[in-house]
C-alpha cells in the first residue's frame, strides 16, 4: 500500500509474515516541508518492493546527500552517503531481516523523504 500522508500521521501496521501473523506496532510519520518543496523529489522510485535483497533507488533530483534504511521501530539499519549526480543507487539488503523498512532520503536542505518497502 502506498501512503502520502500530507501531515504528521500515526498507521497501525500488521505483520504478513507467517511466523508472526497477529503482530502490530504503530508507526509515526512526520512530514516536514522544504524549502525545496517535497513534490521535486517525491516522485523517486525504489524497485523491486517487495524485495528478497539488492534495491534499486532511482531519483529524480540531485539534491540527495544521504540515503538511510531504518527499521520499523526507527533503527537504522544502513547508511550511505550520495555524492556526484549519479541517479541510481543499488543497495544490498539481504542481510537484513523480514519486515518492513523505511528509505528516508536526506536533501541537501535536510529535509527528508520517506518511502516503505518490504524485505521478504
């Protein structure tokens, strides 16, 4: 399911992983304005999702300085800094365990953006 909250906005999120099947956590979102404008860089694309390991992060805007993979409880879980105008980044999250994660991008305003995908 994709989600555009336009304001601060909490979700239930359940779990359709067969070994936890009945498991719920909240999950806050925060949306931040830009001077930027969100709607520059919004439009970027993480493939495939679901994933069983390497993503594809394709972006539209070049004013992306960081590239984070956190958790569904806020941990990150890798980091990596964007540097030059390259467009595509393929990032390897087989080690990571099932779930669900959030890509947040940082502009070079830090502003962030956020996108879900889910590792199976």
């Amino acid at each position: 399911m994709l989600v555009k909250p336009s304001a601060t906005t909490e979700f239930v999120v359940k779990s359709e992983l067969t070994d936890c099947p009945d498991a719920y956590d909240r999950v806050k979102i925060s949306v931040k304005s830009s001077a930027t404008g969100l709607n520059e860089i919004n439009d970027f694309s993480v493939f495939p999702n679901p994933t069983k390991g390497i993503i594809t992060i394709s972006l539209t805007n070049e004013q992306v300085k960081r590239i984070e993979i956190v958790d569904i409880n806020g941990k990150f879980s890798l980091q990596k800094s964007v540097t030059g105008e390259n467009s595509i980044h393929e990032i390897n999250i087989s080690h990571l365990n099932n779930g669900m994660y959030f890509i947040n991008l940082t502009l070079t305003d830090n502003s962030t953006v956020t996108k879900p995908i889910i590792k199976n």
